[in-house]
C-alpha cells in the first residue's frame, strides 16, 4: 500500500515550511511528495528555489525519518495553473495506490494524520462498503479573527459523517461539499470516474466529489483528522472568492443546479450571531454583516459572470488569467 503528499505550491511562507516537517515526522511517511510549484512571470521561484528552502528548512530541523520520501517539485508557469488542471497532472505523476490532496497553508495538527486517513480508506469503518474518499476537519489558526474561528467550527463539526447520493434529499448540495485543503482518493476509484476536470476556477473537490457519488461511491467527512487551516479575509477578498464560486457554479451548472440548494449559509449567519452576542462580541457582527453583504453580492455577479465585460470579470474574480 503506498501514499503520495501532492501540494499545489505558490510563494511559499512558513505554514508551507511547517507543512512539510509536519509529513516528514508521521507515523507513516507518504511515498513521494508531489509539490506543484506554480512560478509567477518574471521571478525566480523555480524549482531549484524551492529546492534550497526545503533543504534548509529541513537541515535545520532535522526530522525524524524512518525511510527515504521522494521529494519532485514541478515547475507550472503561473499562466498554466488551473485548481482542477494542476492536480490532475500531479495525479497523473502519482504511482501511489492512495493520493493525499493538501494545501500549502494546512499543517497537520499531529504526527498521525497520514495514517488515520488512510484507514478511512482501507479500514472498515461501518459494516458497509469503505469510501474511496475522505477529507478532514479543520481547526482555525490561534490568529484566527473571531469570526473565522466559528465559521471553522461550525463547517467543520466534531462528528465523523459517511456520504453517499442518498442524502441529497436532505443534505442538498452540501453533499457533494469536499475539501483538498486536505483530501485523500482511492486512485482506481478516481481514475474510474476520469480524476479532476481540466478547467475549473474553484470546486474542483466538489465536482470529483459529486462523480465518485453518482458512480454509487461513498465519501467520508473525518472528523478525527485534522489540519490546522483557517483565514482572515477581509470583505474584498471573500467578494472575489465567492464571485469564482458563482462562476464554477454557473459553468458547472449541470452539476450543481440539480440538487436543492441548502440553506447553510443563513444558517452560519444566524448561529455566528448568535455566538457573537453570547460573547458581547459586537463589533464582529458589524464584521459578520460586511463580509456575509461580500460573499452574497459576489456569488450573485459569479451567477451571471458571462453577462459582464470580460474586463471587469478579470477585476472582479481572484484568478483573472483564468478568462485569458
């Protein structure tokens, strides 16, 4: 049985130096780590740079390694990369039986969480089939603004949850919701079901989510896993975040139009208020109803991008080139 670490790298910091000690000291160490490193026009971030990071960042942390990991950095000229493009050609690297899915900025909250994910996939959880997928939970970072924090707890709950096709009726869309922030596939099962897309601007965990489901497949929310990973957007950066979800919404439509729309986000709301009065928090409202105004205004203008100049779609979206 063999696991490969794939990580879509773009200007690195020290969550990515924290990262890769992290899967470095686990219990089980992956076989190859795939880093896809995306380098912006006119640097020199290249491979080679990555390289010396690494080196030094191990050199002088020196972790514990019982077996040698193939560490491959692939350079992709920023203008190439695409969230489901990208991963897919990492994928197709891979020799591995198991692919763990991660992002830079997610550090393991343990040594454990390579083996724990893989017995979602090889263990028998219930007395039912296995998944052939599982994504893990996610904790918000001690700088986490208040906000944020909920919002982490609140998407990400403490209870382990097997999904299958059955619960569209009463999860809605949120049964195909799914997260390479971290992610491990069954490789015959996401070849089966012809891996990520080509060409997505956002979703692409989501939309293989979704195809391993309709193939009578099984997904597993583990909650037991989990990756310290949080944010704090400010109300332009959750505009142009939401208006790429609208747009793979709109040009995945086929997708996500035919299940019932769920009503989590007026539910986040609500519940964060809710939170946020318990803790006399009132400012964060204030922040609440801003950044909540951002996300709603900028899905709806995602909705209809193929309305708008292309100009002012390229302004709006957080990955312009992606309308080249």
């Amino acid at each position: 049985m063999s696991v490969d670490v794939i990580i879509p790298v773009y200007k690195p910091d020290k969550k990515f130096d924290k990262l890769m000690l992290s899967l470095l000291n686990q219990s089980i160490l992956p076989d190859s780590v795939i880093l896809m490193n995306t380098v912006p026009e006119n640097t020199f971030l290249d491979a080679q740079s990555l390289k010396n990071r690494i080196r030094r960042n191990l050199r002088n942390n020196k972790p514990y390694m019982t077996k040698k990991v193939d560490i491959r950095i692939v350079d992709v000229p920023q203008k190439e990369f695409d969230h489901g493009g990208t991963r897919r050609r990492a994928a197709e690297l891979s020799k591995a039986d198991y692919m763990l899915f991660m992002t830079q900025d997610a550090v393991p909250a343990d040594n454990y969480l390579i083996e724990k994910m893989l017995h979602k996939l090889t263990g028998n959880i219930t007395n039912e089939e296995v998944p052939v997928a599982a994504y893990a939970r996610q904790l918000p970072a001690v700088n986490a603004d208040i906000v944020e924090g909920y919002t982490r707890l609140f998407n990400y709950p403490a209870e382990c949850r097997k999904k299958s096709l059955k619960d569209l009726e009463t999860l809605g869309i949120k049964t195909y919701f799914f997260s390479n922030v971290c992610a491990i596939y069954d490789k015959k099962a996401y070849l089966e079901v012809g891996g990520f897309v080509k060409k997505t601007i956002f979703l692409e965990d989501s939309l293989l989510c979704a195809a391993l489901l309709k193939k009578g497949y099984s997904v597993y929310y583990a909650a037991d896993c989990k990756v310290v990973h949080s944010h704090n957007y400010t109300g332009k950066q959750y505009f142009k975040r939401y208006f790429d979800l609208g747009v793979s919404h709109k040009q995945y439509h086929e997708v996500f139009d035919e299940v019932p729309p769920a009503k989590e986000g007026a539910k986040l709301v609500f519940s964060t208020i809710k939170y946020l009065l318990g803790q006399r928090a009132f400012m964060g409202i204030v922040d609440l109803g801003v950044k909540s105004a951002a996300k709603l205004f900028g899905y709806k203008l995602g909705r209809i991008y193929d309305k708008l100049p292309k100009a002012l779609v390229r302004r709006l979206s957080s990955n312009p080139g992606y309308f080249d």
